[in-house]
C-alpha cells in the first residue's frame, strides 16, 4: 500500500524531471515568426478605413474549413484560462514556473497567426469572429470541481495537446490553401512538443505515484471533452468536423488515448495497488466503448455521406 502525497511533494519531487525536460524542449523548439507565415499582399483596408467590408463571397474556404479554423482559433484564444488553470496546478517556481511563462508565450503564437492570417484573407467574417471571442473568453474554462490538482491537469493537457494537434493537422489539409497548410503544419508542430512535456511528466508521476496518477488518468479520459466546449455552436460544429474527419472519435481513440496510454504501458504496468488497479480495469472498459462508438459513428457516417453523394448526382 503506498502512502498518496500532497500535491507540493509531488510537485517538489518532479521538479528535477520538469527541469531536464524544460531543457530539452528549450533545446527542440525552433524560433518562428507569425508575420511568416500571413499573405501579407492578399489584405486591403475594410470600410472604417475607406476600404471594403467582409461579405461571404469574398472567402475562398469551405464551410468546413471555416467552421475548423474558427474552433481551432477560439480554443487557442482562451489561453488565458488554460494558463490560470496550469499557473494554479503547476507550482511558480524554479523550472515549473518557467515552464508555464514558456509554454503560455508559445501559445499567443498560434493564436496571432491565425487570426492575422483569417483577417487578411477575408477567410470568414472578422465581426462574427470577434463576438465569438468575446463570449467564448467571457465564459473560460473550467476543470471539474473534483479535479483535484496537478496529476488531472497534466494528464488532461497530454491528450489535449495531442488533440489540437490532430485538429490543427486535419484543419490545414481541408483549407486548400498551401499557406494555411504551412502555417496549420508549424502550429501542430509546436502543439507535439508541449504533448511530450505534459506526457513525460504525467509518466513521472505515474511512477511516482501510481495508483494516485491512475485514478487521475481515468477520471480525466472518461470525462473528456474537446477544448472548444462552450464556445457558440460548438455541438453542431464539433459534428461537422467529425463528419469531415478534422477530428472524430476513431482519431481521439487511435491518434489520441491509445498512442499516449501505450507509452505510458499502462496496461502491462505492474505497480498498482488495488485503487490503482480498480482505475485500470475502468479505463479499459471506457477504451472498449470508445471502439464501440468509433464504429457505430462511422457507419453512421458513411450512410450519410453515400445519402448526400446520391442526392447530389440526382441534382445534376
Ligand atoms: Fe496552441
Ligand atoms: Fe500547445
């Protein structure tokens, strides 16, 4: 029976692994420039300064792209709150603290991009977009009330992360612009970095504190939800880009939960006590419904996008 410990010794005893792994990310991640990456020469002035407002026509993404670029771009303006919920969960200092200053400067990136990128090519309606901000921000995050501090956050920002990045992947290839697929492609890149801090350190504290992290881990992958929820329309958009493939349960079960679990041999491990066991066997269940699901929502799928094919070649 291993005796649970506070959230300080557990922050006070990864700090080491928090320090090497700082390092080492410092070490990976390439310097770059949002300006970079925005077609500068396809802007002009909108009508407050003598120029043309946004009218649909003037955008050359699909309903799709719209609807991805817009999810993907207000979940990365909510960092204010993803940043409350790791300043509060992670500890301020030593390697910690500068992790979190960090990783939250990372993250302003993606979102000054891609809005510069979506204001300058009239991409979707900019006025829209800011009223979508607003409230999306006004609400913020907020992790469960039972989350009981760094094992849950850390975990839940390991599948997060990888989660953006499938998104962020998937969203750049429906664009049919290049530059947003090179842009979308830098984003993700860095999204793969953070996933790798966040995931050694939750397998340091798996072994650490197995059962403890164990309970964490379940309770994080039964109750998770994509970071766009609560933003305006998010049920009807979330099932649009699923039906499109940017992200929908088969990628969140084999490109999100099983890649991350595998690394973290969650299922071979022999280092749990019977608490630690009880969260296994749950999470393995949810796993199998998981696949379940997958398969039931892509037959669904399919007989939808054959119904609309066969609708759309009667309509010729
Ligand atoms: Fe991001
Ligand atoms: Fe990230």
């Amino acid at each position: 029976m291993t005796k649970d410990l506070t959230q300080l010794e557990i922050l006070t005893e990864l700090e080491p692994v928090a320090e090497q792994n700082l390092n080492r990310h410092l070490s990976m991640a390439k310097e770059w420039h949002p300006h970079d990456y925005v077609p500068w020469d396809q802007g002009r002035n909108f009508a407050a300064l003598g120029g043309v407002d946004w009218a649909p026509e003037q955008s050359k993404l699909s309903e799709v792209a719209k609807v991805a670029m817009i999810t993907n771009l207000l979940t990365e303006d909510n960092l204010p709150s993803y940043h409350r919920e790791i300043a509060e969960n992670f500890s301020q200092d030593g390697a910690w603290g500068t992790w979190v200053g960090r990783w939250t400067a990372e993250e302003n990136r993606h979102g000054i991009v891609m809005r510069d990128y979506l204001v300058v090519t009239r991409g979707v309606d900019p006025v829209a977009l800011e009223q979508a901000r607003m409230v999306h921000m006004t609400n913020g995050v907020h992790s469960p009330e039972d989350w009981g501090g760094f094992l849950e956050n850390v975990a839940y920002v390991t599948f997060q992360e990888l989660a953006t990045r499938v998104s962020h992947r998937n969203t750049g290839k429906v664009c049919d612009d290049p530059i947003a697929d090179r842009m979308l492609q830098r984003i993700a890149a860095d999204e793969n970095l953070h996933m790798i801090f966040y995931r050694t350190l939750c397998g340091a504290g798996l072994d650490l504190v197995p059962d403890q992290a164990m309970v964490a881990i379940t309770k994080v992958l039964t109750n998770f939800v994509m970071p766009g929820a609560g933003m305006p329309n998010f049920r009807r958009n979330g099932v649009l880009m699923a039906k499109h493939g940017i992200y929908d349960l088969r990628q969140h079960l084999e490109e999100v939960v099983q890649p991350v679990l595998k690394k973290w041999n969650i299922f071979d491990r022999n280092d749990f006590g019977a608490r630690g066991e009880r969260a296994r066997d749950e999470l393995g269940a949810f796993v199998a419904k998981l696949e379940r699901d997958a398969a039931r929502f892509e037959e669904q799928r399919d007989r939808l996008l054959a119904r609309e094919a066969a609708r759309e070649l009667a309509s010729v």
